[in-house]
C-alpha cells in the first residue's frame, strides 16, 4: 500500500512537471503567455470581478503595448477568464480548466474568501503561482501556501489599525454588528470583537444576513433596541446601500455611527444609496487616493467611477508581468520564485511578498478611512486629526 501511494505521488509529480514544461512550450510557439483568472461575475458578489476584469484590461494595456521580454522574445500577455459566481466549486473547476485545458503559467483570483480558501492550494498541487485579487480571510495566507500570493491587508491587520483612530474620534461604549453570513462576516465581528474587548465596550447585538438579502428591518430593529452607540457592517456594495438607506429610514442616524467594511467605502454605494443615506457614515478603506489620472482613465474607458476592484486587478496584473519579466522564464516555478523577490510601488501601495506572524507570502499596507460628506469619497488619514 506504502509503495502504491509513493507511486502516485511520483506519477502525479511527473504530471504537474509535464503539465508546465508543456505551459512553457505553448509560450515559446506562439509568443503569448498564458495566465488565469478566476472571479465572480455573476451573481451578488459580482462587482468584484467584473471592477477587477477592468483593472486588468487596463494592465494589458500597459504591458502588450510593449510586451514582455524573455529571452530575447518579445512576448504578450493572453487572460483566460471564468466565472466563479463566489462559489468554491466553481472555482476550483476553473482552476482545473485553466491548468489542464489552457497551459496557464499563472492564475489571478479569486475575490471571494471562500473560493480563494480552496484554490490556494490547488496552486501548490499544480505548482502554478497564483494571486488572490483581494481575499481578506486570514487562512488563504496564514498559515499559507508556497504558490499563493496577497497583496492587501487581511480583515485582522485592518481593524486593529484604524481602532483606534475610531475610539477616538467616536466615545463609543457600546457597538452592534450587522454582517454577511459566512466567513468573511465572521472574520470581521472576530477581528473587531478583540479590538472592542480590551476598549471595555459593550457589544449590545449582534445580527447577520445571507448573501442577497434585500430587507434587513428585522436586524436592524433589534439593533435600534439595543441603542449602540456604533455599529459595523459588512457585506457587498448593493446589500449595504439597502442596509444603510433602511437604517435611515428608521431613525438610527445620526445618533449611532455606521462604519462600514471596504465595500462600503466605494463609489457604487453612493450611486446605489444616494448621499442623503450616506451623510455621515463611516467606512473602512484598503485604498485612499489614486493619481487623479487614473480616475480619469478608468472614467474615460468604462464610464464607471473608481473601485478598489479595480485598482487590485491593474496592480496584480502589473506585479505578475513584472515578476515574469525578472524571472526571464516561462517556467512556473521560477515564476513563483520572481514573485518572491517582488518590491513594488502599486497605486494601492508597497506590495512585498514577506513571511512573518505565521502568514506565507502576504504583503501589508496601511488602510484608510473614509467619511462620506455632502455626496463626496471623503479620504481620512488614520494618523492625521480628522477635521469635520
């Protein structure tokens, strides 16, 4: 039995081998590197994918314009997509469909948490590098993966910095929360139940909703009920437009503040809530300010307005050309060891691939607040006095 399950093992080895040798060769016959991409774009999760497909093209053309040289080849970047619809099982398909049918070197995605939690190690079993675009559970990279890359803060590197700016500037003693159900929902009340512990403040509710939910009334008279002082709420832009424009309609605001998770912090949720709903709330932030350029480019390409989907895509897209480019190869595993060595300055900012605290191949950056005020993107500095 010992010796059939080593046999395997080699046997599946030698696939993975031919599998990339065979990715390369592709490559070299028709100057194009093959790379995935993984993301919802369908479904309620689907701006994500659908902002970060965006920011990619844009990448694309940054980087075919001139291509890639390996070699002394000049090579272009070819993006073999998919639709996930959030879902772990669509996922990992597409995984298994960009590997074995399309000779990918690299895959990109996905956004969702609990996809991203199964493909991260489908990329060591095929030993193919892959890059979330912006999962934030703390298991993709922590204790991680050797193929599998993230670039932004997770959920638990995010809350503990802005806490206390938020405890500062808002004498909260008592706070409720209104989150998504699954595990990104729970990841947040986790990592701000710790911070608001220690704070001595008193969480007074608790309520959760599933994906799609379009009436949250009954949550949130519980929580006008329980009189908080603050209340956290996350979920995707759509379900937070209806969340906040209910709790306005209610009477919750102005007397308790709503701080939102990064979703809330996008310019959808005004277009989808309006700045009435808005006027006052409070969202947690993974990006600030782009170069107003960039904006403009993004307005100009897609009449869409900024969304950190975006930005993560366009950088994630960039750091991987860029690592492909240093490796000189078309080998995935020194693809994988380029990305290592990454040190880049991303319009969402430094990403370096570092192992510490028990995470794998996670970068960190400083998160931002945002205040939403007379219809405007409002960006707070956690380290700077917040003027009203």
């Amino acid at each position: 039995m010992k010796n059939f399950a080593r046999i395997i093992r080699v046997l599946l080895t030698a696939a993975v081998i031919f599998a990339a040798m065979l990715s390369a060769g592709i490559a070299a016959e028709t100057n194009e590197i093959r790379v995935g991409y993984t993301a919802p774009f369908t479904g309620a999760a689907a701006e994500f994918g659908n902002n970060g497909w965006r920011g990619i093209l844009l990448a694309l053309e940054d980087i075919n314009k001139q291509g890639i040289s390996i070699g002394g080849k000049n090579y272009k970047i070819r993006i073999y997509k998919y639709d996930s619809a959030c879902t772990p099982e669509e996922g990992i398909s597409n995984v298994h469909k960009m590997v074995s049918e399309d000779k990918v070197v690299a895959i990109l995605g996905d956004h969702c948490s609990t996809v991203c939690s199964v493909i991260a190690p489908l990329c060591d079993q095929y030993r193919i590098p892959g890059i979330t675009i912006e999962c934030a559970v703390d298991n993709v990279t922590n204790p991680g993966h050797e193929f599998y890359f993230r670039m932004r803060p997770t959920v638990k590197m995010m809350i503990p910095a802005v806490m206390p700016k938020i405890f500062k500037a808002f004498d909260a003693r008592a706070a409720a929360f209104l989150v998504i159900n699954d595990g990104y929902g729970e990841l947040f009340i986790q990592a701000a139940t710790n911070e608001l512990e220690w704070r001595d403040v008193k969480i007074v509710a608790v309520e959760k909703f599933e994906r799609g939910s379009t009436n949250y009334r009954e949550q949130l008279q519980r929580i006008k009920g329980s009189k908080p002082d603050v209340v956290f709420y996350a979920g995707t832009a759509s379900e937070g437009a209806r969340l906040i424009t209910q709790a306005k309609l209610m009477g919750l605001m102005p007397r308790t503040i709503f701080i939102g998770s990064e979703e809330m912090g996008e310019m959808e949720l005004l277009m989808r809530a309006g700045p009435d709903a808005l006027e006052g709330t409070y969202a947690i932030s993974l990006w600030g300010k782009v170069p107003p350029e960039f904006t403009e480019r993004v307005k100009k390409s897609f009449n869409k307005p900024m969304h950190y989907g975006i930005i993560f895509g366009y950088d994630a897209m960039h750091i991987l050309a860029k690592a492909i480019e240093s490796a000189q190869s078309l080998d995935p595993i020194k693809i994988k060891d380029s990305l290592k060595q990454i040190d880049y300055r991303a319009l969402e900012g430094h990403v370096r691939f570092k192992n510490f605290n028990g995470y794998k191949n996670q970068s960190k950056f400083t998160p931002s607040m945002i205040r939403w005020k007379n219809g405007r993107r409002v960006h707070l500095d956690i380290f700077l006095d917040w003027e009203d």
